[in-house]
C-alpha cells in the first residue's frame, strides 16, 4: 500500500466507475479518471450482514463490505452506528460488494447533520480536486 496516495473522500456509487490498473508498480491500484488511487475514505451506517458475519457499510448510495483487523473487532461496533472509515480498496467478482481492507475507523453517530456535511465534503473535493483532474484527462 503506498500511503503518499491520497484517499478519495468518495461514495459507494462512484467506486462502481473505478478502473483497475493492470501492471505497474502499485498493486491493487485504481483510477477514477486521471486519478491514481489504492485507498477510499466512506462514511455511511454499519449494518451486519446476515449470520453475524462482515459489517457492510451503507452510504445510501450503495453497499461495501468493511473487512476489520484484530483491533477493530475488539471495539464495541454495532449495526446502526454511523461511521467514517479509510482503507484499502479491493474489488471482488461482479456478484459480491467490493471490499475496503479497514485501517481507520471512527465512531460519528454523536454528530449532528453528519450525513449532509459528508455528501457536502465529497462534493466540494470533487468540484476542488478530482474533476479538475478528470477533466484534463478527457
């Protein structure tokens, strides 16, 4: 994983139009436009998925699974909780939801307006930083 790239402050429906990049020197690495990326940064509610298993994280825009580390599944996390996560992002077979590997994860439920502030944060770097990019791609 090679930190020195940014994670996309993203939502779960713009990780549909990432593309894998083949060869090269990053492993699992991903472009949205002209934009090299291997970690995503989400927000959305926790909800367990059926027998106890993964956590999937929903955005209202989409579904992800989270797959958590030793440490995080010693915190108190639960289905409902609204959350901020970053992490790796790695694709799966068209039939499954994609995967983000957790590597941070913060508890936001106490917030208030935490979702409108979100959808207001990946806007704004998408109109600051990602479609400058994209746009000198096209």
């Amino acid at each position: 994983m090679d930190y020195s790239l940014a994670a996309l402050k993203l939502l779960c429906s713009q990780l549909k139009d990432a593309r894998e990049v083949s060869g090269g020197t990053l492993q699992n690495s991903f472009t949205l436009g002209a934009i090299l990326f291997q970690r995503a940064w989400l927000q959305g509610v926790l909800v367990s998925s059926d027998g106890g298993g993964p956590f999937l994280l929903d955005d209202g825009t989409g579904v992800i699974e989270l797959s958590l580390s030793g440490e995080f599944r010693q915190r108190q996390l639960k289905a409902g909780m609204y959350v901020m996560v970053v992490g790796g992002y790695f694709l799966r077979a068209a039939a499954e939801p994609s995967v983000i590997k957790v590597h941070k994860i913060v508890d936001l439920s106490s917030s208030p307006d935490r979702e409108a502030m979100w959808y207001l944060e990946v806007i704004e770097a998408f109109k600051l930083f990602y479609q400058p990019l994209m746009d000198e791609f096209m």
